[in-house]
C-alpha cells in the first residue's frame, strides 16, 4: 500500500529525516514512536505531502512519485492525497461548520457521490462514533474527545485506503482519551490500514502490526510491535519506552 | 465658576429652532452624501478583496503593483487625492463632469488601499491548521478559500471593515471642497445666510454621528450572526 524509500527532508538545511525506508501493507496498522523531535510528524506529513521532501521516493496505492529533481506537480499531489486521510492532533475541524456540515463536506465539494448516498453515509458514520445528537452543534461546543471523533468520521466520508492520526489523543484530557481509542481500535478490527503516530504504547501494542522506532530522523528500529514495543533490540528504543514507563 | 457656567449663552452655541427649520435642507445633502458613501464603500471593498489577494500572491507581477497601490493610498491624504483626481486630472484631459463622481472615484480608491490590508489581515488569521485539513480532504485552493477560509477570515474582518465604513461615510465630507453639496457643504451654505456657523456645524456633526449609529447597529447584528459558532 505504501512505500517509501531513501526518503529526505531537511528544514532550512537542519535534516530532520535521513534516509527513510520503510513498507506498509494493506490492512496493516503501523505506529511510528519516538522521541519528541525526531521526526514522527514530518514523515507522515510527507506521506500526503503537506510536506514535500527533499529527496527519495513514496509509491501509494498506484501513484509513485519521487523527489528530487522536478518540481511535484498540481497533479501528483492531488493523486497522492486521494488515497490517504489525516487526524490531526489539534483536530482542525472546521469552527463555523455544524458537525454534519464538517463531516460532509469534502465530498459534497468532491461532487463523487450523489447527496442523498453522503448524507446516509454521514450519519451512519456519526452513529457510529458515537456523535448522532450532535450533528448539530459547531465543534467548539463539544469536548476535545467528541472534536477528535469527529475529525476521524471527516476523513473516512473521503473513503481512503490509509488513514494517518498524529498523535490523536496527546492534546486530550486523560479521561477522553479512551474514547478516541475506542474509535480507532475498531477501524483496525475492519482492517482500515493506518499509521499512527502516538505515545500510547499499551495502546500501540495492542493493535499495532508492525512498530518503527524513530530516532533523530533516522528509522533505528522496526519489527513487529509486540517485539519492538516489548523488547527492542536496540538500547535506544529500550531508553525511550523505559522514560514512558516511569511517567 | 459655577455662576459662569451659568451665564452662557447657550443660544449662541446652539440654535435649536434654527437647526430644526434647516433640517430638511440638510437632509438634501444627507442624500448625497449617503450616495457618495454607499458607492464608495461598494468599490472599495472589491478593490479592497482583489488588491487583498494580489497582495498575497507569491507573484511578483501580482504583490509588487498591489504592495504600491497600498503604500500610495495609506500614505497620501484623502483631501489631497481629491484635489488631484479633480483639478489636477483636468489638465491632462481628463475631466470629471461631475463632482459626484470625481469624489466616488477618490474615495473608493483611497479606501480600498485600506480594505486591501484587512482582507489580507483576515485570510492570514485563519490558522494553516485549517488549509491543511482541507488539503489532506482533497479541496483545492478555490474551494478551500470560499468554502473554508473566507466565512472565518469575514468573521474577523467584520469590525476594521466596518470602521472604515465609517470613516467612508466621514471622508465624504471632503467632497463639499470640490463643490459636491452633501451634507457639510449645505450646512456651510445655511451657515453663511444665517452667521451662525456654530449651530450648522454641530447639526452636521450629530446627524454624521446618527448615520454612524445606524451603521454601528448593522455591525452588531452581523457579528452576532458570525460569532453565533463559538460559545461564549
Ligand atoms: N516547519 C518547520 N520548520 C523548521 N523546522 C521544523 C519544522 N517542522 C518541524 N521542524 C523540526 O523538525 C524536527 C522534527 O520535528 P517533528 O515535528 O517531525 O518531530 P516529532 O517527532 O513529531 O516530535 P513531537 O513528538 O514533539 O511531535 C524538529 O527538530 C523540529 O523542530
Ligand atoms: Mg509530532
């Protein structure tokens, strides 16, 4: 589903990744931890190239694009994000839309669907993160742990074959983390591949396949999560989830 | 000094029967004004949104003319411009037939200058945050700015715009020196028959606050209507 090879990027000339390789699979959820800094969010703003990297490749679904030499085009970036979503950890919903309106949106505007289908999807949807009461109400009179579902129904109503969360629940409030969890626990049950930055790891373990350990923009370790979250072979990664541990 | 207080004349200061028998001359120029200040404001918040964008635009063809246009209108005096686009422009031969016009035409071009400034203001408001979610949502620039960006930037823009539009409605008063009878002008006119300027001016100057009262209604009513998504 994704592959990313020799991926850089360098922020007025401070790298911040260095050579990136890395392979998800459909069906597949992945989770990117690290340290704060060391380029969790930059890798997965370059897989919808809110970030455009400096060298390397990505291929997503069908669409391959490499970076370098010619400037990306209206084209390949709009081809790219057709198979991805994001979430945001600030949420970013939209704060002068109902969240019907929110949600429904980027595919009223894409024009693929007839109406009628999208507004039966959205509230299906909405049922189903457990926001149908208040489809009415504007973000800002909701909690973060409502704003964030939310967020996660918007991006689905876009059908993409990879959803990417960064970091979904680091700006909620302790008692509504479970809740967004909850949400994307379940996309996983239905084999919705995912790339999920968090800091999480009970989580992580739990649903993840495959975990990479991110270190100064570099990948120092992947594997499979149980083992790379559990046991890592490296004495970095053995640092880092030991720091979480003590928190 | 209460007692000197108490002996003004306030007659001299204030003539109310004069102002009520002068009103509805007054109100003649009220009309004009408020022409002169509706076009005005009309012309200027479309030059105000195109020089706006331009301004932003990472072209240098587009954000140079639109950074000068800004820079000339913010930096010379309304009564100034005035005087040129009327008695300056002749000369090169192009003539305003109409006063009216000549001071449509200036206001609105000084003050879209400023209109300019605040549509920019308003867009770059909008957190990135919310160009990205549109983004990763496939929207595209055009959709993402009318659908997304500007009902949030009008929500912002709603007070410096209607400032301005106050400003608009006083800055018409420099019509009356090309000769426009609006409002100032016909309390001048009535000033100079009767010797008592005093009581022309101060019924000018309420009747400018009223309209300006009437604008500020307006303005509240749409910023409840805008602000009506965030509580609190
Ligand atoms: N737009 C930017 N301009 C300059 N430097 C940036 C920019 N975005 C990120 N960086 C730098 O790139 C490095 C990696 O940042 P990134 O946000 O990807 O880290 P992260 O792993 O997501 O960290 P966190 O856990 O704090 O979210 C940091 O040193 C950061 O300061
Ligand atoms: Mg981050």
């Amino acid at each position: 589903m994704i592959t990313v090879k020799n991926l850089k990027k360098t922020f007025d000339d401070t790298p911040v990744l260095e050579s990136i390789n890395l392979e998800v699979k459909k069906g597949e959820v992945v989770c990117l931890v690290g340290a704060s800094g060391s380029g969790k969010t930059t890798l997965l703003r370059c897989l919808n190239l809110l970030e455009t990297p400096d060298e390397g490749s990505i291929r997503i679904g069908d669409k391959e694009v490499s970076f370098g030499e010619d400037k990306l085009s209206k084209k390949d970036i709009k081809d790219i994000r057709r198979y991805s979503g994001m979430v945001f950890q600030g949420f970013h919903l939209f704060p002068h839309m109902t969240l019907l309106e929110n949600i429904t949106q980027a595919p009223l505007t894409a024009k693929q669907q007839d109406k009628e289908t999208i507004m039966k999807e959205a509230s299906v949807l909405l049922e189903r993160v457990g926001l149908s009461e208040h489809q009415d109400k504007f973000p800002d009179a909701l909690s973060g742990g409502q704003q964030q579902r939310a967020a996660i129904a918007r991006a689905l109503m876009m059908h993409p074959e990879v959803m990417l969360f960064d970091e979904p629940t680091s700006a909620l409030d302790p008692q509504l983390v479970r809740e967004v969890l909850k949400v994307i626990e379940s996309l996983a049950k239905e084999g919705q591949t995912m790339v999920i930055v968090t800091h999480e790891m009970n989580f992580a373990r739990r649903i993840a396949d495959k975990a990479f350990f991110m270190d100064e923009g570099y990948i120092l370790e992947s594997g499979p999560a149980e083992q790379v979250l559990t046991d890592p072979k490296e004495d970095r990664t053995r640092e880092f989830l030991a720091l979480l541990e003590d928190e | 000094m209460f007692e000197t207080f108490g002996n003004i004349r306030w007659e001299y200061l204030f003539d109310y029967e004069l102002a009520i028998d002068s009103l509805p001359f007054l109100l003649q120029g009220l009309r004009i004004t408020m022409v002169i200040a509706l076009f005005s404001m009309f012309f200027a918040l479309m030059l105000g949104v195109v020089i706006g964008v331009a301004r932003m635009s990472k072209f240098a063809i587009f954000h140079l003319p639109a950074r000068l246009y800004i820079s000339f209108m913010r930096g010379t005096p309304l009564l100034v411009f005035v005087f040129i686009l009327y008695y300056g422009l002749p000369v090169i031969g192009l003539e305003f037939n109409n006063a009216v016009v000549a001071a449509i035409v200036g206001v609105s071009l000084n003050f879209g200058g400023y209109l300019a400034e605040v549509v920019r203001s308003a867009i770059l408001s909008v957190p990135r945050g919310q160009w990205e979610a549109a983004a990763t949502l496939q929207m595209d620039y055009f959709q993402t700015l009318r659908k997304i960006v500007i009902p949030q930037a009008t929500r912002i823009a709603l007070p410096p715009t209607f400032n301005i539009f106050m400003d608009v409605v006083k800055g018409t008063s420099l019509a009356s020196v090309i000769t426009v009878q609006e409002l100032l002008y016909s309390a001048r006119l009535v000033a100079g028959r009767t010797y008592d300027s005093m009581t022309m001016y101060i019924s000018a100057a309420l009747i400018y606050w009223m309209v300006c009262i009437v604008i500020g209604y307006f303005q509240d009513r749409l910023e409840i209507r805008y602000n009506r998504y965030l509580s609190k």
